[in-house]
C-alpha cells in the first residue's frame, strides 16, 4: 500500500482558491455557488408569495410583478432550487467534501475532473445569471419546460432567456456527470485498507446512490434538451403536433429523469440524517444492512415510477395503475428508513444540539412529505390534486427538508471539520425553531389550499370564485414566507462570525466514529497524517467492550474487531 | 497492472464485422417479408455490437462489475422504450 | 496570499476493486451515454413506429456510402485496438502508426458524412424538412460530435506519444479506445435504423 | 383536511373522495405513530448522567423484524390503496360509458371553445354551435367531453366534479362526467399555458332537464 510522497509546496492563490484540485476546496466553491443561489431562489420565493397574497400591487422593495413576470418567478424558483442549490449543496459541497474523507482516501479519484466539473457549473451559473437580463426576461415554461409552450418563444414571449435556460441545464447535466464518475469511482476503489463496502459509512451510500440514479436517467434527457433546443432555433418539429411531432414525448424524457432526479437530492439528504442520528443517540443506527439494501431497492424502483406526474397528461390510461402501484410501493423501502431512524433513538442517550435538531427535523419533515405522497401517488385522487397546492406542499415537504433542513443539519455537523470552527450552539438552535415552525407554517395551509383545489402557476387567486374564500390561506403563507427568509438572518451572522470567531475546533469535536474526524480540522491538502487502516463498521457507539461511548473506525485497540 | 493479458485475434474478429455488414446490406434485397428482414439486420447489428464490445472493448476479460455497468444501463433504457411504445407509437 | 499544502502524490495508489481506477471512471461514463442514445434511439424509433411515410423519406439515404462510412468506422475500431495492443507490448511506433490510422479513419467518416449531408440539405432535405429528418441531423449530428471529440482525444494522444509523453502511461491508449468503441457500437445501430429499415416497407 | 374540499356534484366524485378519506385515515395512523414513538424516545432517552445507550446493531432478523414487520404492514396497506384505487381510476378515466351528450371542448391561449353537434349529434354540420367559455350541460346525464388544444397543453379542471384532464395539441382525449347538481362551477385551466394562463376560466352550467330544452330552443330553434 503505498502511501504517497508527502511534499510540502507552496501554491499560489489561485491554485488554493480558485482553480484547486483539493476536493475540499472544490466542496467549498460548491457551497458557495449554492448558498449564492439559495438566496436568489429565496428571493424569488417572497416575491411570488407576494404575488399570491396580495395579487397585483407591489411587492415592498420591487414593484410590480402580473402575470408574465410570475410564471418567470415560479420557472427560475423551481429551476435554481432543484438544479443550482439542492445539487451543488447536497452532491457538490457534502458529497466531495465528506467521500474521501470518509473513505480515507487522500483526494477524489480524478481530482482535475473534478475542478472541471466545479467550474463547468460555474459557467452554467453565469449563463443562468445571463438569462435574467437578455430581452424578453427569463424563462417562463415552468421549471418542467413542457412544450409546446417552451418549444416556441410566441407561445411564452420568450425568446433567449429559455434559450440560455436549456444550455445552463445541459451544462449543469454535464457538470454533474463529471462528478458523478468522482463519486462513483472514490468508494469503489479509494477506500482505505479495511474498509469494506459494508463498513462504508451509509451517507457514502447514499451518495454512490444518487450519482448512479443521475447518471443512468440523465441521458435521455439531454438528447430530449437539444430536440427542445432545435424546436425553438432551427425550426424542427420534435415536440409540435403541427410538425407531426409529440408533446407526450418531452414529458416522458424530462420525468424519466426528473422522477430519479427527486432520490438524487433524497438520498444524500436522507444519508446526512443517518450519520447524525448514531452520533448523538451514543447508539448504533438500527439495521445497517437493511437500510442498505432498501437504498438499493428504493434507487430500482425509482426507474419504474417516473409517469406518475403525468396521470392525467393525456398519456394512455392503461399505464396509470401499473406506475400508481410501482409509486405507492415506493414508500415501502424509504418506511424502512424511517422507522430505523426512529428505531436508532429507543434505547439511546440523546443529546440535542443543532445538527442533531435539524436531524430530527428532517426525519419529522420529511415524513409528512413521505405520507401525503401516496395521495399524489394514488391514481385516482390524483384527478383532483394533480397541479393542486396539494402537490407544491407535499414535494416542499420532501425536499425542502432533504435540502435545507439535512443540508443544515450537516452543515452545523461538519462546519468544525470544513472550517476549523464551531459554530455558536444559541444561534443554531434559534435558527432551527423558527425554520422548523415558520416552514410549517407555510406549507401546511398550503395542503388546505391544495384540498381546496387551488391550481398551480396561477397568478391570481381571486380571479377564481371558488378560489377566493381560500385567500387568507394565501396571506398567511405569505407572511410566514417572509419572516422565514427573515429567521435565516442568525444563521448568516453564525456562519460569518464563527468562520473567523468562532470556537477552535479539535479533531473530533462530537466524538463521532467515521474516518473524516481522524484528520486533522480543517484537513489539509492530501487530508490525513498517514492514510487510516480501518478495522470496524461506522457506529460502533456504546459498545461493551470499550469504556468510551464512541469507538473510532480507524482505532486498532479492540482484540476482536466487529466486522 | 497487469500486463499479462489476452488479446484475441482482432484482425479476425474485423473480418466478422465486415462480413456482417455487407450480409445485413445484402438483406435489403433479399425477397424475404419486411419482419424477417428487420429481424436479420437488427440481429446481426446486435452480433456485431457484441463483437466490438466483447473484443475490442475487451470485454471477455472484465470484472463483473464492469458487466453491470454496460448492461444495467440497458436495462433501463429499454423501460423507458417500453413506457414509450403504448403512449408514442400507438396513439 | 499563499499557503502550504501538503500534496498527496499516492491518491490512485490503492485500487480496491481490482479494476484500474482510469477505466473505471471510463466505464461510469460510458454507462451514462449508454441511456443517452438508448432514450434518443428510443424517442426516434417509437415516433417511427408512431407516424407513417418515413420509408419514403429514409429511401433518399445513399446506401452505398453510409455503407463504406460504416466499413470506415468498422476499421478504425480495429486500427483503435492495434493501437492498444502495442500499448500494452510497450511498443511506441506501434501505437504512434496506428493511433495516427484510426485519427485518419475517424476524419475520413466524418468528411463523407459532411458531403453526405451537404447533398441531402441541397436536395432539399434540411432538418426541418420533415420529422425523420429532425430525428436524422440529430442523431448523426449527435453520433458526429462524438467521433469528433473522439478524433481529438486519439489526436492528443497521438501527440504525446509523438512527443515521447505516453511512455508509463500508456493506459491511456486502453480508456481512449473504451470510448472510440463505444462510438462505433452506437454507429453499428444507426446504420441500419437509418439506411436500411426502409427497403422493405415497414411503416 | 378534506373539508376545505369544494361540493362535490359529479356521480363519480364521492368515489374519488372516498379514496381520499380512505388514504388520509391510513396516513393519519402512520403519522400519529411515527410521531408518537419519536416523542416518545426522546423524552425517554434523553442523555442522563451515568446512563449509557443500549448497544444494538439492529442487523439480525430478529432484531430487524422491529422495523421489516411494520413494513410489511406498509406493503398491505400500500396494496389496499392501489386496489381500491385501480377500481375508482377505471370508472373516471377507463372506458366512457354510453354518453347522452358529446361536446367538444377546444382550448387555446386563454379561452375554452365549447363546440355542441347540434340536434343532428354529429360534428362538422351546419347546425354546430360554439360558445366561448360556457359549457351547457342537462343534469343527471352522461356527458362525454372530446379534449383538444389549438396551441399548447391546457389541462380542462372541474374542480367540484373532481374531474381534470390535460388538452394536448395533436391529440384528441376523451373524458367525461355526470353532474348531480344544478348550478354555475368554474372551468379553470390546471397546466401552466403562458402569460394568460392565471384566469383562464371557463364556466360549466349545469341546468334542470326543462331548462336545459329552453336553452336549446333557444340555440337551434328549428329543432
């Protein structure tokens, strides 16, 4: 096993700042690019609230926004929420900063890809970024793109701006492709000497698992891309009827992977969640290995459901049972989950800081998103709540809490091991109650709206009679939208402040078990004194044999290892 | 690395595919109905990609894994032909 | 500002699997653009089946050349893996004379495919002409820019064995040929979706 | 939840809200379970001085059957939904039974152009009528709706009917609906169709079979 020179060298700025091959730079670069974008989509998120509460006045710090402009709200909300936030933070920032880590590896298996791919999102970002200021604004078809409205700029009046919104798609697939093989090619063949796939820390798992899904749905997609993007430049007709060209199709693609899409930002949600869990339960998780293979169940499975969002689209009737059983049945293998999430906590010796509490949110979020799914799941009452606020709540609550609340639970984890800092303990937990109240206070009545059949994308409620009794539902979502984008205030001072301030933190600050808290904090380039030699599984908390809680993958103490 | 490893006779297996195509443009004008046809070409289209991939990509030679890796994706574009068949070639 | 880092020279050092680390990640890649052409093959087969008249129009193909582009491709797969060979004897003319072969063979295909669409477009049959024309700039024109980023790697490659860059790395040759194998598999299904279903009817 | 559900009038709505109920009961057990067991051990298992967590892995079957048994409830549960539903999805949107009435409804930005056959029942005679945003339908009878788009993908939502169903260009869907009760509902588009999307509406009026005949004499009066 060799271990690699170790050479002391000095880099330039920008080899350490800009054009880094350390992954853990390229993490934080990814963080960057997604804490950006989340404060655009949150932006955008109050200025549609704002629309729907009060339609057609002005938005206070904005104006004016109708109709036109709020499709090309809800577009780029949706567009820069899945593709420019929950990837980058969740995959990008998490998933490279914590794979070698965790698997005692030295770097990414192709570390100049891996800035390739960095850089390529950048370039997707900036072309992004362009599309709001080309004539004609933004795109406006919906974060789905459906044509034929989005394969003909009459249709929407938009010219450029969904242009440019398909090639920061394609090169945003095109980026994560690239990480994809990083994430892949890491576990399998960098692990440390000892650390079998089934010793493998479960949110590497759950990584390995997203950058599969993405890549094997991904493709078809694309190919369905430049169809879309020859439709509205060179005048084909792939997706126009009038042309002998089918709109179905486009739907098809964009849901084959845009179903997979959603386990994409899940599972690595899912998996900080399960890394948590253990740590601050002192416990084991319940049921490693079952959790494994229903990762693996859950991902073969999510290939077979992706018509479910096109039930009523048109799409032959007879393919809606076999997708609405394959849907419901789904939830069978992410139940298991659930219930050993809950089963790591009886018999543990809990403690409640922050991560821990965003964990616990994520798991108390994430269910609701999970049951008030096999409503949508469920052919039939899909008729009415199809395009319903039914709809928007139930996948806010499924990734709303695999983004924000997991992305912040691992963000206050693995924040000392990122930045050499603690983060302030009364701040984070502030910053989690009035996340975890104010986001319900959203999207709960939002299920109200949605059972009350209010439709998605539109612009105006009040323009409907059966829709107008609802309006206070509207207004109080709007209100608890701003105060939390308002209650995301201390989580920017805490993140600034104990950047330079903050606490110095030790190696292993919560006493956790996997490799990434064996190096030093922050580690340096090449992460490890001497690469570790692993001799058990992740959560070996509270064992009997040792006098400590924790039990440290890579600690050659114990005389019979624990496979 | 290995270096030891097994080429097969590669200049053969060219002369296979070459034999294979003109046969498949050799069908076209056969007298045969239009299913056998397609059958025949797109048999020897699939002999010949399994050909190339088991020699030239070596394939005969990989791990097991690396079979999944090319076939699995298979698998799942063939799904989405199946979904694709009732809602886009029969409506 | 600057800082010390200390390198890590040995990060490819373990391979736990057993499979070399580059082909591993070649073979992720590959298993990507599997599903990619697998759904844009699927999108044009199933539109075919879906509407009529394309035999008429996929008549107006030229078989003999789309024949000889396929004996091209066919031959450059074998030039690829001779290249390889010789990589693995350490024989540096060997993978000079045939990777400048198959970077030959690979611009050869594309400079007919380019007269080949040059005489469509001046017949008349432009993308837009009609949906099975749509579906045959696409997937040629998609198939094409592969083989170009194909001709560019092995160019590269060429270079550097020319250079005398490639000695201790001559796995390079091995991933570079995944790819261009991968690229000829694709073209062996084109062909006879494109230039041959057509004769016998069908739809 | 589902009181905030619009009146149901179609003769198919009550099955359609009666999975409603049925999935909200199941999910609502869940929920109270899940949440209630998560309480519960974080009261219970708070960290206290000189208690230490339980060591179990969780991986052996009998261990594993804490949370493979609940499951395996998931799954039945899971298979009850999708049967009762399978029957309900057959009746809104398998075959349309016999129709006394075929309407065909054509949406485009932003309007629905409701097109009646006239009293000769067929479609592209002299006698055909189209009305711009209002659909005239008799009570209590089986009314079949033939969907099409002039331009991009509208989706026809009755939303006190329960009945939504996407209009594509290019294609030509069947739906249908019996309505149980007179009255005026709206008509509005369900699928994002540009800037005029938001008040596209259209009204659905359901008359009593004596004011439905006026209004049809009044339309074709020579019939």
């Amino acid at each position: 096993m060799s271990e690699g020179v170790k050479v002391e060298e000095r880099m330039s700025f920008f080899r350490t700042y800009v054009f880094s091959i350390d992954h853990k730079m390229i993490a934080k670069q990814y963080l960057a690019i997604g804490l950006f974008w989340a404060i655009v989509g949150g932006l955008l998120a109050y200025l549609l609230r704002w629309q729907l509460a009060y339609p057609d006045t002005e938005a206070p710090g904005w104006g004016f926004i109708g109709p036109e402009f709020y499709n090309m709200l809800v577009t780029m909300h949706g567009t820069i929420m899945v593709f420019f936030v929950a990837m980058p933070i969740l995959l990008g920032a998490f998933g490279n900063f914590l794979i070698p880590l965790m698997v005692g590896a030295r770097d990414m298996a192709f570390p100049r890809l891996n800035m390739l791919s960095v850089w390529t999102l950048a370039l997707s970002s900036l072309v992004l970024l362009i599309s709001f200021f080309v004539p004609g604004g933004a795109a406006s078809a919906g974060w789905t793109g459906y044509p034929p409205l989005s394969a003909k700029p009459i249709y929407t009046g938009v010219n450029w701006g969904l242009n440019l919104w398909i090639l920061a798609l394609a090169l945003e697939f095109a980026s994560f492709l690239m990480g994809g093989v990083n994430f892949l090619t890491t576990p399998i063949n960098l692990r440390a000497l000892g650390l079998s796939m089934f010793r493998l820390p479960l949110l590497i798992w759950m990584q390995m698992t997203a950058a599969i899904l993405f890549m094997l749905s991904v493709g078809p997609l694309i190919a369905g891309a430049v169809m879309l993007l020859l439709d509205r430049v060179a005048g084909t007709s792939f997706y126009l009827p009038e042309g002998g060209g089918d709109p179905i199709l486009w739907q098809h693609l964009f849901w084959f992977f845009g179903h997979p899409e959603v386990y994409v930002i899940l599972m690595p949600g899912l998996g900080i969640v399960l890394e948590i869990f253990p740590v601050f339960s002192r416990k084991p998780i319940f049921g490693y290995r079952p959790i494994i293979y229903s990762t693996i169940a859950a991902a073969i499975l999510s290939f077979t459901v992706w018509a479910h969002h096109q039930f009523i689209s048109g799409m032959d009737p007879r393919l809606a049972m076999p997708f609405s059983i394959t849907t419901i049945i789904i939830s069978v293998p992410f139940a298991l989950m659930v219930f050993a999430m809950i089963a790591t906590l009886w018999g543990g010796s809990i403690s409640f800081p922050t991560p821990m509490l965003f964990a616990l949110g994520t798991l108390a979020i994430f269910l609701i998103g999970g049951l008030t799914g096999i409503f949508n799941g469920s052919a039939p009452v899909d008729i009415y709540i199809h395009d319903t606020y039914f709809v928007v709540a139930h996948f806010h609550y499924t990734l709303f809490s695999a983004l924000f609340f997991a992305g912040f639970a691992g963000l206050y984890f693995w924040f000392p091991k990122m930045f050499g800092r603690m983060m302030n303990e009364a701040l984070g937990k502030l910053h989690f109650w009035l996340t975890f109240l104010l986001f319900n206070a959203i999207f709960i009545p939002m299920f109200l709206l949605g059972a009350g059949g209010m439709m998605r994308r539109i612009a105006n409620p009040m323009q409907y009679e059966f829709l107008q009794p609802l309006q206070p539902l509207n207004a109080f979502a709007t209100i608890a939208t701003i105060f939390l984008l308002l209650a995301q205030l201390p989580f920017v001072v805490n993140f600034f402040w104990s950047l330079f301030a903050g606490k110095v933190a030790e190696r292993n600050p919560w006493h956790a078990n996997t490799l990434e808290w064996s190096a030093p904090s922050p580690p340096p380039h090449g992460n490890f004194d001497t690469v570790p030699v692993v001799y058990r599984g992740p959560y070996e908390y509270s064992h009997p044999s040792v006098s400590e809680e924790w039990l440290p993958q890579d600690r050659p103490t114990m005389p019979t290892a624990t496979a | 690395m290995a270096r030891e490893r097994v080429h097969p006779n590669y200049v053969g297996v060219w002369l296979w595919l070459v034999a294979l195509l003109i046969a498949s443009v050799g069908v076209t004008t056969l007298p045969v109905p239009t299913g056998v046809a397609l059958f025949l070409i797109f048999g020897m289209a699939v002999v010949k990609a399994v050909l190339v991939a088991l020699n030239y990509m070596h394939l005969k030679f990989e791990h097991l894994l690396i079979y999944a890796m090319a076939i699995v994706p298979l698998v799942i574009f063939f799904v989405l032909w199946l979904v694709l068949y009732p809602d886009i070639a029969l409506h | 500002m600057a800082q010390t880092h200390v390198v890590a020279t040995g990060a490819e050092a373990r391979v736990a699997s057993g499979i070399a680390t580059g082909k591993m990640g070649v073979w992720w890649f590959l298993a990507s653009e599997i599903v990619l052409f697998g759904g844009l093959i699927g999108a044009f087969v199933m539109s075919r089946l879906g509407s009529g008249g394309w035999s008429e129009m996929a008549a107006h193909l030229s078989v003999p050349i789309g024949t000889i582009n396929t004996f091209v491709l066919l031959t450059s797969s074998l030039t690829m893996v001779l290249a390889f060979a010789a990589a693995d004897k350490g024989d540096q003319r060997g993978i000079r004379t045939w990777l400048l072969l198959t970077v030959l063979l690979g611009l050869t295909f594309l400079i007919i495919k380019g007269f080949e669409w040059r005489s469509e477009i001046g017949a008349g049959f432009t993308p837009m002409a009609s949906n099975f024309w749509s579906f045959y700039y696409t997937m040629t024109g998609l198939h094409g820019l592969h083989v170009l980023a194909g001709v560019v790697i092995n160019f590269l490659l060429f270079l550097s064995a020319l250079m005398g860059l490639l000695r201790g790395r001559e796995h390079r040759v091995e991933l570079a040929g995944l790819y261009w194998h991968f690229v000829d598999v694709v073209w062996i299904f084109l062909f006879p979706l494109l230039y041959l279903s057509w004769s016998k009817g069908g739809h | 939840m589902f009181r905030w559900l619009p009146e149901m009038v179609s003769t198919y709505g009550g099955d359609i809200d009666s999975m409603m109920y049925l999935i909200y009961y199941i999910v609502g057990a869940w929920f109270l379970l899940t949440y209630g067991a998560t309480a519960l051990f974080l009261i219970l298992y708070r960290r206290r001085e000189g208690r230490r967590a339980t060591y179990i892995e969780g991986n052996s079957l009998r261990e594993a059957a804490w949370i493979l048994v609940p499951c395996l409830i998931v799954l039945v549960l899971d298979l009850w939904i999708d049967f009762r539903g399978g029957e309900v999805w057959a009746k809104v949107k398998g075959r349309v039974p016999q129709s006394d009435l075929g309407i065909q409804v054509t949406a485009k930005q932003f309007n629905w152009e409701m097109l009646y056959p006239g009293p000769d029942g067929k479609f592209g005679t002299g006698d055909d009528l189209q009305f711009e945003n209002e659909l005239h339908v008799p009570v209590n009878k089986v009314i079949r709706v033939t969907l099409k788009s002039k331009d991009v993908i509208h989706s026809f939502f009755l939303p006190h009917l329960r009945l939504k169903q996407d209009a594509v260009p290019g294609r030509a869907i069947e739906a249908w609906f019996q309505a149980t009760k007179p009255g005026r509902y709206e008509i509005p588009c369900a699928e994002l169709c540009g800037f005029g999307h938001s008040g596209m509406n259209g009204f659905l009026i359901v008359h009593p079979a004596d004011e439905y005949e006026r209004w049809v004499k009044e339309h074709w009066p020579s019939s």
